[in-house]
C-alpha cells in the first residue's frame, strides 16, 4: 500500500505505516484483531461460559480428582486465551492511539494547528488514488481522520467553554503540551477520545450489521442505498457491536505485580477509563458528548471517498449539509458551528483554482493552481492556501495566500470573467491542468476545482504545511 510513488517525505511514510497498523490486507492489523473477535465472540464466549459452568458443576458434585482437573484446566486454558487476546486488543489500540496523537500535536497550540491540518490534508489528498479500495477507506483512512477532527473539535470546544465540565477544564487549561506522557488532558481525555472513535467505527464489523451491508444487486453488483428502515436497523446494530466490543472484546485490562495499592489504582482508572469510553459511544447525537463524535463522523463520510455518489467538487458543501442536519435536531448547532467556522467551506487538501492579480492588481486571464493548508480561516468562504504553480507550471517553493471568492474558480463571478477568453486558450489551459483535456473540455467549460494527487505524489511536493510567505491574492 504506497500513498506516494518514489520517495517520500518522513511524515508520509509515518502516515503510511499508521494506515497500515489499522488496516492491511496482507498483514496483522487492528482491523484484522476486531473481524477475528466479531466471527468468532459468540462461539468463544458460549464455550467459555459452557466451561465455567462444568467446572463448577464437578466441583458441586466433588467428583474424581482427574475429572475436576480436567473441567478446571479447560475452563482456566479458555480463560486465558480470551484474557490474551483481550490485552492484544487493548495494547495494540492504545499503540494506535498514541500514533495518531504524535502525528498530530505539538508542542505549543500554533503547531498543532499546523500538525492537524497537514494530516488532514494528506489524508484527503492521498485517498483520491485510493478511493476505490473501500476496506482502506472504511477501516483506516476514516477512523484516523475522523479522530484528528475529534481533537480539535474537543480544544475548540473546551477553550470557547461550551464544554464546561470542571475537571475537562483544568485539564485543558492546565495541559503540558512539552510532556504529553505526564499530561493528564492527554492521557485521561485526548486517548480515550481517539479509542472511542476506533471502537465507533469498528462497531459496523457486528456481523448482523454487515448482512444488512452487503444486500446489492447480484446482477450489477453495485452499491445499494439503503432503506430508512434497514439504516435505522443498521445503526443500532452497529452501536451494539461498539458495545459488545469494549465489554468483551477489551473488557478489565489485567493488572500485572503483586503490589497492592498499584492494583487498586490500576482497576480505579481501568473502570474510569471503560466507563468513559462507554459515555461516549452511547451519547446521543443530539446531545453535546454525542455531537463530539457524531458531527466529525458525518463531516468525514462526505469528505473521504467511500459513497457512489461521491464527488470531488461538492466537498465545500459537506458543511452545509450538517447545518441541515441541524435542522431535524439530529446535532447540536453549537459544534456545527464550530467545525464550520474551523475547517471553512474547503477541507484541508482540497485543490482551488484561482485567478492571480498581476502587478497591477488586477486579474489576470489565466489561471493557477493552490491546495487548501490552514485551519481557522478569517472568513469560512476564503480559505487559506498553499501557492502550488506558476504560469500553470508546478512548482514547491509557493508562497500562502488567503482566497478571496472573486478571484475563486469555484464561485461563478470568478469563472464569469474568464469565459470571455477565446475557446482556444480555455482548451490550452485546461490542457495543462488534465492529460485528459480535451475530454473534460467536453463536460465542462472552466474548471471549478483540481485533484492534487499526482501532484502530491512527488515528495518534494509534500512540505504544503512548512512555513512560507503570506501574500495577497
């Protein structure tokens, strides 16, 4: 699985292997551990409790030594391998947490801005070639990226006090951003936090939920949309695989010592921790605890490929359509709002096409191109960029801009004023940005965005999120 060709930057080739610790064809994987548990927990928990249960029986009935031996040795054999896979589950989803969490933060709020929109960006740049493998998408790119917007929808909100709980606050406000390994915001809510995402999105490998997945069409063999009956079956469904799964496929972390006090600690925070991540897999959406979880979730759907109906040019509307969400009550308005006035309409790693202003300053007729690099735009509609060409030639060494829609090929005044150029200069232009030109000159007049992909493909072109010069349009 290669998200670049050629050499890499070391942040991709990180962001490669962390996609691949979550799910890989060909190899372990966490993805790998939750299908195994999914298959097999009925059976393994039957027999475990059929164990259990002649154990105790040949213990009532104070049989022959070798019998109870035998029915205690099976019981304790079972009740190992559950205990072992179990703590496998656990390290290997802590592992992934504290990988995501390394990725993404800093060590002073500015850096993890930048940290967190460069994971964004990768992701969503990244998963345009990847688009049609489904399992990567599903398991890997989404629960990561996902996860990352949950962070810092969780700082937004503790830092505007729409979240107000007392001991959140102190921890927010009290974060050590240089030791996150004694810092308790990031190990009593930003981990479990991440783990809570994984779990939510592992909830849908409940095997009566993915029968209700892979009902399609056997002639066509294309996706089908499902009923408002089967999603509401499905989704319940799911939300009870996320729970099945953190009762028995993690349940009680064992402690391992012969200290005392060090095991009553250990089972205090093992419970505080289990409860957590129970609150917050079963909050409803609605509410504010749920609306963490749920808006990045529905916000991440739209955005990464995955649907039929996906499109590229109709991301910048993933915003608007939670804020009709909010509407049927189905989140709260408060974190919408957030998330729109943090991401803008364009996500990270979105490609615009822009008029440039000559010396002037006035624009000129031809444009270029630019990918989205910043969270926390000044006007949600003028996205922050990263300058990628030059007289529609490539080039790494851009500077930043803020966009303004007049000069935005996404929004019509912008593609208005080129319309007036000759026929045979739009096809020469739209040349440069696509091999396939001429075809997408067929469809469609004046480009209203680009795929970066290819572009972000050559390493030297993966610094978007270095610093470099602020300029003007």
């Amino acid at each position: 699985m290669n998200l670049a060709f050629g050499k890499q930057t070391v942040f991709v080739r990180n962001l490669e292997q962390l996609l691949a610790h979550f799910y890989h064809p060909h190899q372990g994987c966490y993805f790998s551990l939750a299908q195994a548990f999914f298959s097999q927990q009925q059976q393994q928990q039957q027999a475990l409790y059929l164990a259990e249960k002649n154990w105790q029986q040949a213990q009532q009935e104070q049989g022959k030594k070798d019998v109870l031996q035998k029915a205690r040795s099976v019981f304790t054999d079972l009740q190992y391998e559950d205990e072992k896979l179990r703590v496998q589950r656990w390290l290997t989803l802590r592992q992934l947490a504290d990988s995501l969490l390394q990725l993404s933060e800093g060590s002073q709020p500015s850096e993890t801005l930048t940290l967190s929109a460069r994971l964004l960006g990768s992701l969503l740049i990244t998963a345009l070639s990847k688009k049609r493998k489904t399992a990567l998408m599903e398991y890997a790119y989404k629960p990561c990226y996902r996860a990352v917007l949950t962070l810092r929808l969780l700082d937004d909100l503790l830092q505007h006090a729409i979240i107000k709980d007392p001991e959140w606050q102190q921890w927010y406000q009290h974060r050590n951003l240089t030791q996150p390994e004694n810092c308790p915001y990031r190990q009593q809510l930003q981990v479990p936090v991440v783990m809570a995402c994984i779990i939510q999105h592992l909830g849908q490998l409940n095997l009566d939920a993915q029968r209700i997945l892979s009902k399609q069409d056997d002639v066509s063999k294309t996706e089908r949309a499902l009923s408002q009956e089967e999603r509401e079956q499905y989704l319940t469904l799911s939300q009870q695989g996320c729970s099945n799964y953190l009762k028995f496929g993690l349940g009680d972390l064992p402690y391992r010592g012969n200290n005392r006090e060090e095991r009553t600690q250990h089972q205090q925070q093992q419970q505080h921790l289990v409860a957590l991540l129970q609150r917050f897999i079963t909050a409803p959406a609605n509410t504010l605890i749920g609306s963490l979880f749920k808006v990045p979730q529905a916000y991440t759907s739209v955005v990464l490929p995955g649907r039929q109906r996906y499109s590229y040019e109709a991301l910048p509307k993933a915003p608007l359509l939670l804020r009709e969400a909010v509407r049927r009550t189905e989140y709260d308005g408060r974190l919408v709002d957030r998330v729109f006035r943090m991401l803008g309409l364009f996500p990270q790693g979105f490609g615009v096409v822009y008029t440039p202003l000559g010396d002037d300053g006035k624009p000129q007729q031809r444009y270029e191109f630019a990918i989205v690099n910043s969270l926390y735009p000044e006007k949600p509609e003028q996205p922050g960029c990263r300058v990628v060409s030059r007289n529609q030639q490539y080039r790494n060494t851009g500077y930043n801009i803020n966009l303004s829609t007049d000069l935005n090929l996404y929004f019509k005044p912008a593609r208005d004023r080129l319309k007036t150029l000759p026929e045979k200069r739009l096809r020469e232009l739209l040349n440069v940005l696509y091999q396939d030109g001429d075809a997408q000159y067929e469809r469609k007049l004046l480009p209203h965005s680009w795929q970066p992909d290819n572009f972000f493909s050559v390493a030297e072109n993966q610094n978007l999120w270095h610093s470099a010069e602020q300029r003007q349009n």
